[in-house]
C-alpha cells in the first residue's frame, strides 16, 4: 500500500535547481535510502518531505492527502537529525518526553511510553543524565528514542550515524535494523554512506544533479546498474575507457588500446562506440600464476597495502592503474611488490557504459 509519493516534485535555491521534477513512490513500512553525493538533492528532498521547505511544482502525498502548505508539526513525523539536535539543559528523560508534553499528553502514558522508549534504544538507565555526560552513540540514541515516543506515521533520518566513529557506525546500524524490524513504521534515510543504505534500506534511491537515476533493492542497483552514474558511484570501481572492438549478441570485445577485454552485456553496442568498462575492485583477482578467467593480462603489481581484514593491490597495467581488494583469509603468501604478476576477471563483471 502506498504511503508516501512525491510526483514532478523541483526545488530552486535562486537560480540553482536543487530537486529536478522528482518522482518517487515509497509503500507503507517500507525504509527507503536517498543515496547519492554532497549537493545531489538528497537532504533538500526529505526537508520538502519534512514540511521544511515547500517545492516550487510538483506533488507531494502522505497517506493519499497533498500536505502542500502544511506544517511540519502537522505531519506526525519523526526526524532524526545528523547533529542529534538535543536540548542540553534537559535530561535524557525531558529530551526524550519532550514532544508528548508539548502534545499534552497525560502523566502517566507520557512515563509509559517513554521507558518503552528507553527501553527500546538500551537507555533505560540513563534517564536522569544529561547530553555532555553521555558518548556520541549513545546521543544518537536518544534522538532516535525522541522520535519514536511520538508514534510518527513516517520516520525520516538525516544522516544520523555521519557524527559516529567506524565502530559504533556499525552498532548503530544493526540497531536501526533491529528496531525497524520491531516497529515497521515507513522511513527515509538520507546518506552519503553507501554501506548505510545497502545495509539499512528495503530500496535505494541513487541520486544525482536533483533526479533518480535508480531505485531498486540494494542488489538491484549494485549488480545491475541503470546508468553510467550508479555504476561508477557504487561500490569502488576501477574506471577503463576504450573502444568496442566487436560486439556480438551479449559478447562484446573492448579495445583499451593494447588490451582486448571481454565483456556480457544485455545492452547493443556497435564496433567503434566509445566506452568505459567498469569493474570493481572486489572482481578482479591477482595472482603470480595465469589466471583461468576469460579476462587475464600481465601487470606489474605496485603495492600490496595489509588492512587487517582485507589486503589491497595497485597494479598497473599498460596505463591504467588497477585496483584489487580480497579479503585476508590468512592463507596466502604476499605479492612482493614491484614484481610481475596476472590479473583477471570474469566477462560478466565487465560492467559497460556508452560514452556520448
């Protein structure tokens, strides 16, 4: 059931077109991700969701009513802001409770929701402490407990773990998840973090210069890219442009200009377009023995950089400089640098974009 529906929707800023005639239909319970660079539209999209700002044309539907002039506080939404947005005078229990005080709600519901909600994001014992005596996780927690008490129709999200380190990043994204789960109430996240919206979202909605350029499920848009954009933009990728040598059918030959790369695809390219093949990092393999692959060349590797859990290769080959990232299984003796060695890949991760 639809719950959410933005149709033509534009913003300006001035001159500038933030939102470009933005259409995007989100089902009721479902978490949707706005995905895409700084200065894509994303935020000023969830601010026009928000009540925030009003759209210059377009559409915008809760719950099949255009809330076109309503107020945010008319919209029963909850938001969690990047920077927690919480009042330091108040106690975790008054910023928490504080928006059914200003709803009215009665003492003894207001005490019930709000150890539900303590209760919820782990907090139940730190009613009493104040913002500065607690860590930037647990902040977080409380936000996202202000906007739960309320009982919103929608919840929005406006990077809500960018002001986290690595490791609580990953603590509050399984707990976002879990509380999803518990509560299924529709949500919107607005992130830069491409790990954040694959992780936490049934859909993602890559962005760019104010317009959708994909939604699908979060394998949908990582495997089968749309656009030239959302293949470079997700994952890391190492960017080759060349020449269709010959295109057969799914089977495509590239020209990198010394290079002959196999390619499927289920898109037509002709003999002479100008191309980009992309393939991620995490495709390619390097070994110092020829690879059984139906892409495999002589490179030199340049350097072998120990992360811990994964070990990252730069290897040239002719004039590109590859990237190649494997997990650390433990097993392998190093690649000594400067030495010669194969690197290859399968035609199917050959992604392929047409250059205009």
């Amino acid at each position: 059931m639809e719950h959410v529906r933005l149709h033509e929707v534009s913003k300006f800023y001035g001159q500038v077109l933030a939102v470009d005639r933005l259409s995007l239909s989100i089902n009721q319970g479902e978490s949707v991700a706005l995905l895409g660079p700084s200065g894509c539209g994303k935020t000023t999209t969830l601010n026009l969701l928000a009540g925030f700002l009003q759209p210059d044309g377009g559409t915008i539907r809760i719950a099949d009513r255009d809330v076109a002039g309503l107020p945010p506080n008319k919209r029963n939404l909850g938001m969690v802001f990047q920077s927690y947005a919480l009042f330091p005078h108040m106690t975790v229990a008054e910023n928490v409770a504080f928006g059914l005080k200003l709803r009215r709600v009665e003492s003894a519901e207001r005490e019930r929701r709000l150890k539900e909600a303590l209760d919820m994001v782990r907090l139940g014992g730190f009613a009493d402490r104040f913002p500065r005596q607690l860590s930037g996780g647990q902040q977080q927690r409380v936000a996202l407990a202000r906007a739960i008490i309320v009982q919103p129709d929608i919840m929005l999200y406006d990077e809500p773990l960018s002001n986290l380190d690595a490791k609580l990043r990953e603590e509050m994204r399984s707990e976002l998840l879990d509380i999803q789960d518990r509560i299924r109430i529709t949500s919107i996240y607005v992130t830069h973090d491409q790990e954040e919206a694959l992780a936490l979202a049934d859909r993602v909605a890559v962005m760019s210069n104010g317009c959708v350029e994909q939604i699908g499920t979060p394998d949908e848009v990582y495997e089968k890219p749309a656009t030239g954009f959302v293949a470079k933009f997700l994952g890391e990728s190492n960017v080759l442009p060349g020449t269709v040598a010959r295109a057969d059918g799914t089977s495509v030959v590239v020209d990198l200009g010394g290079h002959s790369v196999h390619c499927q695809t289920s898109e037509r390219f002709s003999a002479g377009d100008r191309v980009e093949v992309v393939v991620r990092t995490e495709r390619l393999a390097v070994s110092p023995e020829r690879l059984s692959t139906d892409n495999c060349f002589k490179a030199r590797l340049h350097h072998a950089i120990y992360l811990g859990g994964t070990i990252r290769y730069l290897v040239q080959l002719g004039d590109h400089r590859l990237i190649m990232v494997e997990k650390n299984r433990g097993d392998r003796a190093a690649l000594s640098e400067g030495s010669e060695v194969y690197v290859g890949w399968p035609a199917k991760d050959s992604l392929l974009v047409k250059l205009p």
